[in-house]
C-alpha cells in the first residue's frame, strides 16, 4: 500500500527477500543475510531513502542508516528460525535503529517496545484499509453470502482468522467442536492441518466470507503487530473476542472488544453473535478513519522528514 499510496512522486525499487524462497526454515534468515549483502554493499553509495524492515538494516553502514526509514512490525521469538544467533541478531538491531532517521511501527504496543529498548522517537502508522473496497463488501447481502459458503441458517458461524502456527486456531476449534450450530472457519495457507471450515481465497471472495461470518474470535499466542484479519472481519461488521496480546491488545481497546475466555468461550459466542448493530457500528468508525488518505498523510511526512 505505501508503494501505491505515493507511486506519483516517489520512485521505489525493491531488492529480493531471499529468506521467503527457501523450503526449510533452519537458519533460513541467516542464508537470507549471507545472500543479501552483496546487494547491500553495492547501495552504499545510491541516493535517496531506504524504506527497510528486515535484519539486513544490519548490513548497513551509519550512514546509510541516517538516511533510513525502518518499518517495525513486530518482535515474536516464537518465529526464531535461526536460534540462538537469531536473538543477538535482534538485540543488535533495537541497538542500531537510533541511528535511523526515522522508525515507524503500527501500533501504540510496539511504539512503547522500542522506546524501552532505547529507540526514541518512534512513530505509529498503523496499517489502513481500501474503505471503498470494505464499505462494497459490507453492502453486499449477508445471506447471498451466506449461501454461497453453504451456511445454514442456524448455524453461528465463527472466523478464527489464519490457520497457521501460533494464531490459536487449533484451542478455539477444540473448545467449540461439540456445539454442532457454531462452525468455525478458517482462511489462508492453513500450515497446521486445521478440522475447521477452511477456505484459501482470493481477495473478493475472501472478503465475501468474512461478510457471511457471524462473530469473529482472535486468540494467538505470538505478539502480533496489527492484525488485519480481526481488523478486516470487524470492519466487515463482525463482533468479536480479541486476545489483548501486544498489537492485537491495542486494536482491541480501539474497538472496546472484550477477552476470549476458554471457560465459557460457547456462551461468549452466543452472546457475541447477538451484539446490538450499534456495537458493530462502532468498530467500524473506530477503523474506518484509518483509510488510504489517512496512511498517504502520514508517511508523505516521514518520507519529507527523512529526505530534508
């Protein structure tokens, strides 16, 4: 998105991210540093602004860094693939970004993580949406939707978000799968096997499931940033558990989103599901001032700042 947000006046060229390619995780980010810094070296003396947000800022030297902009999504050891060295890595680069000119992070959680780690200044762009994109989706008529996913009309339908590791997917089917009216679905690579309603969908029809859905329920164990799957279904009218974990802590104060509790998940459902309209409302206008005009603004400041 900040590439077409600011496409008229500003030329971007990318390198490869080495490390998605690889087919075995183990040390996967370390052949990725290995294989990256020839191109590194050979930008030393390029004009302009690197927008980074990989390890490689590593490979950079001060004075590249000064006239860096670093992305910071967020920090998760459970997604170490390169331990123990991955860590120290880590340390070294919380120890680099004040040499940045800027670093920008996506929520207020992840804001305060650096700044305790000796990052000052830190900025929070969080991640927007295409409103028009949403606002057509949630036009769309619930039960056409519904019907094309084959949901009965009984049936509470319930979006976990991405069936992939650490994102809880796995304990909310467990606490749910003796209920026969509540379904659980899932999206995405689904990376664990998941016994759910599992669909791997282009954007529209993604987007049409999410309309379909009845109640959303975010629980993961890893700290993520700014979950644009609990975003997006809340957008889309959903209301929903959120795990108050790190960024996902944040957007669920922002959209005054209560806890999944596993003791009594099935009735927080029930009770979810029959949320007034004006509680989804809500949410929506909470998330909606975070559109396209609202990220071009603030990252055409940061890219001025950084290039002044």
């Amino acid at each position: 998105m900040l590439h077409d947000v600011t496409a008229d006046y500003v030329e971007w060229r990318t390198v490869p991210d080495y490390k998605r390619t690889y087919g075995t995780r183990r040390w996967r980010k370390l052949r990725h540093l290995t294989r990256l810094a020839p191109t590194i070296r050979a930008l030393r003396h390029n004009p302009g602004v690197f927008v980074w947000d990989d390890l490689s800022l590593l490979l950079f030297t001060p004075q590249m860094r000064a006239r860096s902009i670093f992305v910071f999504h967020h920090y998760e050891p459970l997604q170490h693939d390169s331990a123990p060295v991955e860590a120290m890595l880590w340390q070294r680069l919380f120890a680099v970004l004040p040499q940045c000119a800027a670093v920008v992070c996506v929520s207020p959680y992840w804001a305060q993580f650096l700044r305790d780690r000796g990052v000052p200044g830190v900025q929070v762009i969080y991640n927007a949406f295409d409103l028009p994109e949403i606002d057509n989706a949630r036009a769309l008529d619930r039960h056409t939707c519904r019907t094309e996913f084959g949901l009965a009309p009984d049936t509470i339908a319930v979006y976990a978000g991405k069936a992939v590791h650490w994102k809880g997917t796995e304990t909310v089917t467990a606490a749910l799968q003796n209920d026969p009216r509540l379904q659980v679905i899932t999206t995405g690579s689904n990376t664990i096997g998941a016994a759910t309603a599992h669909y791997d969908l282009p954007r529209a029809p993604y987007l049409r499931l999410l309309r379909a859905c009845d109640v959303g329920v975010f629980a993961p164990q890893m700290q993520e940033g700014w979950s644009r799957c609990a975003a997006e279904a809340l957008l889309l009218g959903l209301p929903s558990l959120v795990h108050p974990i790190a960024g996902l802590g944040d957007l669920a104060h922002l959209t005054a989103q209560p806890a999944p509790d596993f003791g009594r998940l099935r009735e927080q459902i029930y009770e979810r599901a029959a949320a007034p309209e004006a509680e989804t409302k809500a949410s929506y206008e909470a998330l909606a001032r975070f559109d396209q005009n609202y990220f071009a603004d603030d990252w055409n400041r940061v890219l001025r700042q950084a290039a002044a």
